[in-house]
C-alpha cells in the first residue's frame, strides 16, 4: 500500500511524533526524524533504525537540510501554538 516517500516528522521523538512516525511506517512511506533536540533524535534513530536530521525552527538552514528530499513534513513540535508559522 505505501509510496516508499520521504516524509520528514518534525518532532519525532515526542508523544505525538513517534505515533505518526509507526503510522507512516505501517502505511509504507520512510520517514525521516526531525526535531531539535539531537540527542534525543539520535536514540530514536537507533532504536528506529531512521535517519535523523536535527533542526530548530528559527535557523532556516537547518531547516532546509532536514526537509531536503521530502516529499512533505508532519509538523508535531509543540508547543502548537508557536511552532506551525515558521
């Protein structure tokens, strides 16, 4: 059933983010972990076998380099509130 796209999750290693993470799986697409905490996406990388890409929502450039390639993003960095505008 799945596309084998790149979908980047920013905010991978939260509550939200690793839930989207096993669906995008289940459903065939490769995600790729995003967040801005590198430690944290390192373990899940490990754990996930995925690529990480840490990035922080006000430096464009690292931004960039995380949605290189991806055929869309999943936004589930809170707090909500401030994170969907960039």
């Amino acid at each position: 059933m799945g596309s084998g796209l790149t979908v980047a999750v920013f905010g991978a290693y939260g509550h939200t983010g690793r839930f989207v993470v096993a669906q995008l799986r289940d459903r065939g697409f490769v995600p790729v972990l995003s967040g801005r905490d590198a430690d944290r996406l390192k373990t899940l990388a490990y754990e996930s076998g995925l690529e990480a890409r840490p990035a922080s929502v006000d430096d464009p450039a690292s931004l960039d380099r995380a949605l290189a390639g991806a055929a869309a993003v999943v936004n589930c960095a809170g707090p909500f509130a401030a994170t969907p505008p960039p």
